[in-house]
C-alpha cells in the first residue's frame, strides 16, 4: 500500500484496475440505471410534451411555403431591385406563370396567398382570381407574360407585390415575431406599425399588470382564510376546507356565468345596492366587461391555488413559536411580523407562482367577463389560433409569453430564491 | 366488333361499378355542425329521414363548426381527417377551400335538380359563393330591440344604434369588424353601394372606426350568439345583434318583449363542406347524403324547425308552419319580402383579402 503511494501511481481496486476506473464503471452503471427508471417518463415527456412546443415555436419564424410554392419565381426575383421602383424583368413574370400553372393544379396558390395576405392585404384575392385562370395557361404559346398578367389582374402590375413577394422569399422569417411586437417590415427595414394598428405590447403589459394585480388580490384574500384553516381545531378545518375546495372543483365556466349574473347592470349586486339605496337606479354601477370584472372572477377563480400551499405551510409552524416570541416580551404584532410571517414566505411565493403564471395564460374567463379592456393577450392567441388561423403570429406571441414567463421566473429566483417555496 | 366490345365492357364495368358503390359506402358519418337549435333542426329535417331509408348508418354528432377551420387545418397536417362533414358559414368554406382542405364540388352533378327539372347551380344561383360550398340556409344577422324599453317612437332603422339621444341606452354588438364597419358606414351618409369602396379607401377603416366611436361606451361586445338574447331578456342593452333565429327563439318561443328591427339585416349563408381527401368508401357516403339532405323538400322541411331561409329558390313556396308552434314561419324568414326590403349582403371576397388587416386596426380600437 505504502510502495503505491510512494511511487505515485493509481490506486488500484482489489481486482487491480485503477480505482478511480473502476468506480466509473460503478457509478455509469448505476446512472444508466437510474436512467432506464425514468425512460418511461421521460419518452412521454418529450413526444408529448416538448416536440409539440418545439414545433409551436418553430413555426413562428417558418416560412418555406414562399419557396415551396414558387421555386422559379423566387430565384428570378433574387436580383430585382426593388428600391428601383421598376416592375421585375419579363423573365420573372414567366417564372411566376410557370409557378401558378403548377401551383393551380395542386391547389396551393391560394395557400401562398393567405400566407402573403398577411403581411400585404388584398394579394391572396391575386393569387385566387389569377389561379382560376392559371390552370389553362399555355407557357410556350405567351410572347410576353408580363403583359398576359398584368392583363389578367392589374395587381401584377404593382410593385408592392413583387416587394411582398421577394421580401417573404426566404424560408425563414422574421415577420411573425416583428407583427407580435407591433412592427413590420418596411422599406427600410424594420419600423413600429402605425398608432392606429398596435396591439399586442399594448395587451402584454395589460396582462403582466392584471396578474399581478389578481396575485396580490389572491395573497390577501388567502392569507387570513389559511391561517384560520391551520388554527382551527382539525374537524372545523375540514369542514371549512371542503368550502374552499368546493368553488375548486366547479366547472370554471359555471363560475364565471355565475359572476357575470351577479356583476351586470341588472344584476344582483346592483340590485341590492339599488334597493338598499346606496346607488340610484338611473346610475348603476358598471362593475363587469372591465378590468374590474376580469380582476374579480379570476381571484376567486384562482384563490384556491393560493390558499392551499399557504395552509400546507402554515400547518407546519409550531403555535410554540408565537408564545414564544409573546413571552420574550413581543406584542402581537412584532410577534406576527418578525416570527410567523418570515415561516410564511415560502407558501406565499409558491401560491404566487402558481397564481401568476395560471393568471398570465387565461383565457376563457377574461374573454366572458372581460369586455374590450380586460382581456388578455392570450385571447389573441386563441382568436389567431382558432379564427384568423394565422398560426404562425400564434406561435410568436406564444414564444414571447413563454420567454416572459421563464424571464419572471428566473428574476423571482435571483430576488427570493426558488429554494425558498415550498408546496407542503 | 372491337369497339363494340370495349362498349359493353365499360358499360358492364359502370354496372358493377354503381353496384360496387352502394356496397362500399362506409356506414359511419361524421356530422359536424353548431349544437342547439340549428342541429336540431338538421336532424329533424333529413338525418332522421335519411336515416330511415338507410338503417345501416351510424351518425355521429361533433359540436365544433365554430372551430372547424382551425381543427380540419389541424386534421389535416396530422394526415387523420376524421370528419365526413361540416357544416361552416360561407367565410369559413372559402377559406377552407383556399387552404385546399375542402373537396371541391361539382354542384350539378352532386346535387339533386329542383322538382321541376332547374339544375342545382341555377337553383341555388348566386347563393353558391365557393366551390367547395352547398348553401343550406340564408340567415341574417341583425337587431331586436326591447319593445318596453325604447320609449314612445318605435326604431325603424338601422341607424337608431348610434341615435343615443332617442334611444338612450346599451347596445351588444358583435365583436368583430365585419357587419359593424358596414352599418356604422352606412349611418354615417354612405351609399349601400358604395361602402366596400369607401371602406378600402385610404383613411374608410377609420371613418367607421370614429362612428363606432360616438356609441362604443354604450356598446356591451358579444362573442356568442347566445348572448345578446339573454342581454335583452335582462335587460341589460335596449338593442342587441344577432342572428335572426336567435331572435326568433326569444320572441316566438320564450315570449319575451323584443321586436324585430329588419332593417340593413346582413345576409349570410350556411352550409356544408366535403373535408378533402376521404377515402373513397366515406366520401361515397357523404355525397349519397349531401345529395338527399340538400334537395328541395328537405331544405323547406328545415324551416319548419327554425327560421332561417332556406338556401334553394324552389324550396320557398313549401316553407310551411312551425313544426310546434304551428305558426307559419314564413313572415320570420330574413328572405321575406316584407323583411328584406333594405338588406344588407356582405362582400365575401373583399373581406377574404381584407379582413386580418382589418382585424387588426379593429382590435387596436377596441383596446384603446
């Protein structure tokens, strides 16, 4: 043993391979192991969960359709200056006719065309009226398609299609992220859009401020219904329990049709207030189709999230510790303050969280009781997905949100420590 | 000789084709339409029937029409398109068509002719806006009004939503450009013909827009066509948007205080559209159905259940009674005469090239 440390060589295992191999070997063996444990999860994890987002968020830069679909007419257009302010050359009109003959007969002129009404409103009626006719085009017996297009549609004619055109040509695109923070594309490059057309930071901020502000409504409401549920004597705590789970295992829509009854112009708080005389009948309050009513039906939506792990918690916090503090001399409110309140703060933030970021990705409620000022940037999301079908400025304000997220995540992280939250 | 035997071949071969094809009709259809009333009505006026001369069918109901581009985009691009047949809004069956999730369809041969001999395209006429679109029904979108609560004059014309001296109070409109640009337009001294022309004009979104403007603190934004007959059954807006049998519903069956106001009502269509790329078995299934359930008896017996226009010409004169109510359904057609005398019918083409544009500065402002 002494020689080996003398001569400065490898410690060698009982079987005479170097130690520090053999307990490699060991350790792999032991990970792969761990590893083929959570294969299971981990395989459903990524086919269910992250390939999904991952192609979500790739189509939010996904633009190959251009190319796809006019192969010839994108190589012809690559030299043609669009600053000039001339029409491109004849030999780009021939490979666009070439293009749409093609594209006709799959069927997928059209596709083009949404996919460029997007950034240029009124070229996909070029791409449908054009298409109908494209089918019959006879490519050799033109002498000049120039004059065949434009003659067909006088869009052909316009030099800010063929911008759009070479503009959207690449199969990537930055243009779905730039209209999800209210820019585009211009002449010169990137610019802010017009007052009158943004939307969406406008709606991101909105919907930062509303979730915190519905957050900090939970954290007060909350706070004193836990401390009373981990005070009480364990058969009053239950039954107070099942009131707040109650709300929790309610169909959500139930709930916010319930609030939408209770909140309208005639509804019943109006109502009451009206007969008990405190609000004239001709002045009823508008507490519903605002921020006010989104900022109400999601706190109560949402309480049950912040309640739980603030009671897990404070259940947790030995009644010792207060009488402690009292009979050290403290008042009840150095004694609330300096000891009960610092064991809270992990319940507090982990309900936070959860409040927060459920609140961030809202839709359904604010979008029933939010009316035009309180809705969430979610809704647009949920209208670009299922309505305008514009997925791929779906996915940017997706990736933006999500980015936000993990942002607000990591800055909580740094200011209050996520080691410091605690579910239970 | 030679050519006489291709001749019978073929037409043995036509033989045993139509033999094969009422063999090889799967016996599963996927009906996919908007719940309530409106399904209701479908499954009175032609499943039940046609599911009385075909015993062997199974049908199965999917409530997604109002998502259905989004879901049939999704069908498709995941290669499981499990829906035989949809029933979309006009809007919607150009847009599928465009996308080429929709099988076009050659409206003459697919369809049944009228009784007396007019081909299908002539009977439905102007009605079929897309290639891939039967027209089933002509609705309209328009306004009622709270008989006890607009005061002495009784309103007559659209314009009476941005008259808030006369007719004090809140409005739900649909929260949507489309319908509401036109109409606040047209109150503003637009020409009824004239108005898409105004609108695609350099600064006519925002003429609307401002019009818009001078009730938009009044008006309560619907997005379902649920809500604005509850608004006025509790009396939280004086007038209300929405589809016409919607209204009717309220009025006729739950007796509530609210009149028709007819006046620039907007005419659109329902209908079906084929997914594309079935299997041929389905696909043969389907178009037996479309056929049967879009002739003329069966649209007529359709509004008997709910008062919405029948989509054929030659089906109007069989619009009888209410299937319940026995009251006849006719003078509650959008398509009435005395109802449609100043109607509005939107521009499907202009809106397909304009409407994301628009959306846009239309939701920029709303949240402002």
């Amino acid at each position: 043993m002494s020689d080996t440390t003398d001569t400065g060589g490898p410690v060698l295992a009982a079987d005479g391979t170097p130690l520090k191999r053999s307990l490699a070997r060991a350790l792999r063996r032991q990970k792969m192991r761990a590893l083929l444990l959570i294969a299971p999860l981990l395989l459903f994890i990524l086919i269910s969960f992250i390939l999904p987002v991952a192609d979500m968020l790739y189509r939010s830069v996904k633009n190959g359709i251009v190319t796809d679909t006019l192969p010839r007419t994108v190589v012809a257009l690559a030299d043609w200056d669009a600053d000039s302010g001339d029409l491109p050359s004849e030999a780009v009109y021939a490979a666009m006719a070439a293009d749409l003959k093609e594209a006709a007969a799959a069927k997928t002129h059209t596709k083009v065309g949404t996919r460029l009404n997007y950034e240029n409103p009124g070229i996909s009626s070029l791409f449908r009226k054009t298409g109908r006719k494209a089918k019959k085009f006879d490519l050799e017996g033109v002498s000049s398609w120039k004059e065949e297009l434009i003659d067909i549609n006088k869009g052909w004619g316009d030099v800010g299609n063929w911008r759009t055109i070479q503009t959207y040509s690449p199969p990537v695109t930055s243009g779905y992220f730039l209209n999800a923070v209210d820019m585009r594309v211009g002449p010169d490059g990137a610019e802010m859009r017009p007052e009158a057309e943004r939307i969406y930071m406008n709606l991101l901020g909105r919907t930062l401020w509303m979730s915190l502000a519905i957050t900090v409504c939970c954290i007060l409401l909350a706070y004193p219904v836990a401390w009373i549920l981990a005070n009480l004597p364990m058969r009053q705590a239950n039954i107070l329990m099942i009131l707040v789970l109650l709300p929790f295992w309610t169909s959500l829509l139930v709930r916010t049709s319930a609030w939408k009854i209770l909140l309208q112009q005639q509804g019943v708080i109006n109502d009451i207030l009206v007969w008990v005389g405190l609000v004239d009948d001709s002045a009823r309050l508008v507490i519903i189709n605002n921020q006010f009513g989104t900022i109400v039906a999601m706190t109560h939506i949402l309480l049950p999230f912040m309640i739980l792990p603030m009671y897990s918690v404070m259940q947790t916090i030995p009644p010792s510790y207060l009488r402690a503090a009292k009979s050290l001399g403290a008042t009840d409110w150095t004694a609330f303050w300096r000891v009960y309140f610092p064991l809270t703060i992990p319940g507090i933030g982990a309900g936070s969280i959860l409040v927060f970021i459920l609140a961030i990705g809202y839709y359904i409620t604010p979008a029933l009781v939010g009316g035009t000022k309180g809705t969430f940037i979610s809704n647009q999301i949920a209208f670009h997905i299922s309505s305008s079908l514009n997925w791929g400025l779906a996915s940017a304000l997706g990736a933006i949100l999500l980015a936000v997220v993990l942002g607000l995540y990591w800055a909580y992280d740094k200011i209050v420590g996520i080691d410091n939250v605690k579910l239970g | 000789m030679k050519l006489a035997k291709m001749f019978m071949a073929t037409s043995a071969l036509t033989l045993a084709g139509n033999v094969a094809t009422a063999e090889d009709m799967a016996n599963e259809l996927t009906l996919v339409s908007w719940g309530g009333a409106y399904q209701a009505s479908q499954v009175k006026a032609y499943v039940e029937p046609y599911l009385e001369m075909h015993p062997e069918v199974k049908v199965t109901w999917d409530e997604s029409s109002a998502e259905a581009v989004a879901k049939l985009r999704a069908m498709n691009e995941a290669g499981n398109v499990t829906w035989d047949l949809v029933d979309a809004v006009a809007s919607d069956s150009m847009r599928l068509c465009d996308e080429g999730l929709a099988e076009e369809l050659n409206h003459d041969e697919d369809l049944a002719a009228a009784p007396d001999g007019t081909s299908a395209s002539d009977d439905f006429g102007d009605l079929l806006v897309s290639d891939c679109f039967v027209p089933q029904i002509v609705y309209s979108t328009t306004f009622g009004y709270r008989k006890d609560l607009v005061g002495e004059t009784k309103p007559d014309s659209v314009c009476a939503i941005f008259d808030l001296d006369t007719w004090p109070g809140k409005r739900s409109l649909q929260k949507r450009p489309i319908d509401n640009v036109e109409w606040a337009l047209y109150c503003d001294g637009v020409a009824k013909d004239e108005i898409y022309d105004v609108l695609g004009a350099d600064g006519g979104m925002e003429r609307a827009l401002a019009k818009l403007d001078t009730i938009k603190d009044q008006v309560v934004w619907w997005t379902a066509g649920a809500e604005t007959p509850q608004l006025l059954a509790d009396g939280e807006v004086v007038f209300g948007s929405t589809f016409n049998g919607r209204l009717f519903s309220a009025i006729a069956e739950q007796n509530q205080p609210i009149e028709m106001l007819w006046d620039m009502q907007s005419f659109d269509l329902d209908g079906w559209v084929v997914p594309a790329g079935l299997p041929a078995d389905r696909k043969a299934r389907v178009m037996d159905f479309l056929k049967f359930a879009t002739d003329t008896q069966r649209l007529a017996d359709q509004a008997a259940y709910i008062s919405y226009g029948p989509a054929r010409a030659s089906s109007a004169p069989l619009v009888g009674k209410h299937a319940e109510l026995g009251i006849d359904m006719a003078p509650h057609m959008p398509t009435d005469p005395a109802n449609s005398g100043n109607v509005h019918v939107y521009d499907y083409e202009w809106w397909a090239d304009n409407r994301d544009d628009l959306n846009a500065k239309f939701e920029a402002w709303l949240a402002k």
